[in-house]
C-alpha cells in the first residue's frame, strides 16, 4: 500500500514538473530551429555575408528567430484550444480551455493511469478482494465505460458470493445495485423507490451522486451489461425476491423510456426482463402501442411490434392475422397523415404487408392494399405535391400485388421518384430496368 502511495505522490510531481516546462521547452526548441534556419540560409547565400559584418548577421538571425518564435507559439496555442462540438444537436464542451484547468486534467490522468495500472496488475495475479473489489469501485467513479475493469469486479464478486453467507450475499447485491443499476437514475434526474432486500429502500438522485458515478452517457454499453448481470446474480442467489426485482426493474425501464424513448440499451434490457418475468406478447404488444400512440416517430417501438408480429403471425389462423393486420394498418395511417415525411410508420407498414403476404390469401392482400394506397393518394393531394414515401410504398405495394396492369403506373412513379429523390436515383434505374 505504501509503495503505491509514493509510486502515485512520483507521478504527480513528475506530472506537474514536465508540464510546467512544456511551454518553456516548446518555446527554446523553436528559436533554436529558427536560428540554424537563418544561419543555414546565410551560409548559402555567402554574398550577404561579405557584405556584412558577421555579428551583424547573428544578431539579425536571432531577433528574427524569436519574433517567428513567438508567432509559431501563438499559432501552435490558438491550434489547440479545444472547441465546443455539436453531436445530434447536444453541445459537448471539448475539454478544459485554461492553464489550470488542463493542469488539473493531466494531474486526475496521472492519478488514473496509476490506479489503472495497480488494478491491471492485480487483475493479472488473480487477486479477489473486499480491497480490490473498493479499488475498482474507485476507478469506476472516475470512468464507467472501462470495460475490462468491470470484468475483473464481476470475477472479485464471483469468488466473494460463492464463500459468503446469505446476510454477506445481501450486503453485496445490494451494493452492486446502488453502485450500478440505479447510477442512470442520475442523468436523468429521477427518484425510486426499490427494495433489493426485504425492507425498501429509497435512492434520489443525491444518493447515486455520492457514488460519483454520475453517468454523462445513457447508452453505455458497459452500464447496461453489468445492469443485467448484477439481475442475473440476483436471481441466481436470492431466488425468492427475484420476481420482485425484475418487476421493479420493469417500472424503472418505464421511466427511462419517457426520458429517453429510443435508448436500444433499455429495450434490449426490457426484452431481457420480459423474458425472464414470462410476460406475455398480448402485455408487450399493448406497452409497445402506448409507445407508438405518444410517438409516431419512435422507431425502437416499431421494431420490437415487428418482432412480436413475427411471432404471432407463426402461433394465430389466418383470420386472426387478417384482423391484426387490418387494426395496425388503421393505427398507422394515424402516424402517417401526423407526419408523411417520417420514414419510421412507411417502413413498418412495408415490413407488415411483406409478412402478411407470405400467409394471407390473395383477396385479403388485395383489399389491404387497396386501403393502403389510397392513403398515400390522400397524403399527395392533402399536401399538393409528390412525396417520396407515399410513392415509393405504392410502388412497393403494386409489386405485392403482381398485376401486370400494375406495371405501367409502376414505371410512372420510379421516373418521379428518380427527380424528387436524386439521392437513390441509381436504385430507382435499376429498378426500371428490372422492370422492363
């Protein structure tokens, strides 16, 4: 212990001293490589320098070398003062821009890099300890997203469950949940109520910052994994409360997909959830249409409704899927006359009618597609012009239909398409040409 102390007090200091002479350096480095430029360029052309006294020329050689110098500097300091960057509309700050707080950043980079090491090393030897296991929790505060350190806890956690009692067993999933699977209550402002043992216990957004762990990032892979192991250990040790904890979980998905409705990470979570509680497709089909009916445009809803179509459409009779097909058509028009340029509801409705296709009979696809084109009629007359969408799933829907007086209205609205959307002209060529 005392060795990593002095080993992390050298670093600092050693940290601080080359940082402080960094400017000094730079700044000596560039007039020195300025004054053989110019004593270079001199000795070459040696007429200047018969005209002149030598020392005259050193001395002009060294005041030019440091007016450049000082420019290089300046240039080299304005080149990198980080800038404030722009990622799907979210300003995020590019770093520190003064003198002390870059200081600051590299001495928390010395400390890190020194604990990284220390926890590495002791990954390496195989050592599974309360000590290791609060080291890593130290290192996970400074950086959730350090993968291979979350690894080497969930090893510590497996030694330490498999040689500890039941009442020890409690004391560390109740830990690791405070630790982990409530920290995203963080960055989302947001209160709880949950109870991991047999009494409740309530974490505010105060109680997941004293953790440090106040997460920046919402969809952190390694967040969510170890979110789903820590359930899985759960259920594995404590059996008998494993249903609750999975329904709670459930809620708190609830409140993450308000915040945050396209987060994969949650919906993947959720179907984990789901599965494990045996909830059934008729409970997910109705969550997965509240979803939808508050946003058309949310894409993750619709993609986990065509994984349950899919499955029911293997399970129902024909007449049961006609049914369904009908009443998600009927929902998505709603979606589609909301907001026509919204890709989302065109590609579920194709995706939809291609799968129905495989086991509806003829007449049943027809007067479906009858409906479902006149819609996209109505959307280009509502708004006065050609659209792609409602185009191009006409078009795709007079291909289900495979009537061959289908074909010349087919060619008709590829050639629109290829002027209203020059983009993916090339595709509607080919299209043209695999037509003819």
């Amino acid at each position: 212990m005392e060795h990593e102390n002095c080993l992390q007090v050298f670093c600092s200091v050693r940290h601080r001293l080359a940082f402080s002479s960094s400017f000094i350096f730079q700044s000596m480095k560039n007039i020195l490589w300025c004054f053989l430029l110019f004593i270079i360029y001199n000795v070459i052309t040696l007429q200047k320098i018969r005209n002149d006294d030598i020392t005259t020329t050193m001395v002009r050689s060294l005041s030019l070398s440091l007016s450049l110098s000082l420019q290089f500097s300046k240039t080299y300091h304005n080149h990198h003062q980080p800038t404030t960057i722009r990622q799907h509309g979210v300003k995020r700050d590019a770093g520190a821009k003064t003198f002390e707080e870059r200081n600051k950043i590299r001495a928390k980079l010395a400390k890190f890099r020194s604990l990284a090491g220390a926890l590495l090393s002791k990954k390496k030897k195989g050592v599974y300890t309360e000590k290791a296991l609060q080291y890593t929790t130290m290192m996970l505060k400074r950086q959730p997203d350090f993968h291979t350190i979350w690894n080497y806890r969930r090893d510590i956690l497996n030694s330490l469950l498999s040689d500890a009692n039941e009442a020890k067993r409690k004391t560390y999933m109740k830990n690791e949940f405070e630790i982990v699977a409530y920290v995203h209550l963080s960055s989302l402002s947001l209160s709880l109520s949950i109870s991991p043992n047999t009494h409740t216990r309530t974490h505010t957004l105060e109680s997941n910052n004293s953790y440090g762990l106040s997460n920046k990032n919402p969809k952190s892979y390694s967040l969510w994994h170890h979110r789903r192991w820590t359930v899985s250990k759960h259920i594995e040790w404590m059996e008998k409360s494993s249903s609750e904890i999975l329904k709670q979980e459930l809620e708190l998905c609830k409140k993450f997909l308000k915040h945050d409705e396209r987060n994969f990470h949650c919906w993947n979570y959720r179907g984990f959830l789901v599965s494990r509680l045996g909830m059934s497709d008729e409970e997910n089909l109705k969550f997965t249409k509240e979803k939808v009916m508050e946003n058309f445009s949310n894409y993750s809803a619709l993609h986990r409704r065509m994984r349950l179509f899919t499955k029911q459409s293997e399970v129902i009779n024909e007449d049961e899927l006609e049914k369904f097909l009908s009443s998600e058509i009927e929902m998505i028009k709603h979606s589609i006359f909301t907001e026509p340029d919204d890709q989302s509801p065109w590609l579920y409705l194709r995706w939809m009618m291609e799968l129905a296709a495989k086991r509806l009979s003829s007449k049943a696809m027809d007067k479906e597609i009858r409906s479902i084109i006149e819609c996209c009629h109505a959307i280009c007359e509502e708004e006065k012009t050609e659209m792609k969408w409602p185009l191009l799933t006409e078009f795709q829907m007079l291909r289900l239909r495979s009537d061959g007086d289908d074909k010349r209205r087919c060619e008709e609205i590829l050639k629109v398409l290829c002027e209203i959307d020059s983009n993916h002209k090339g595709y509607y060529e080919e299209l043209l040409l695999d037509g003819k």
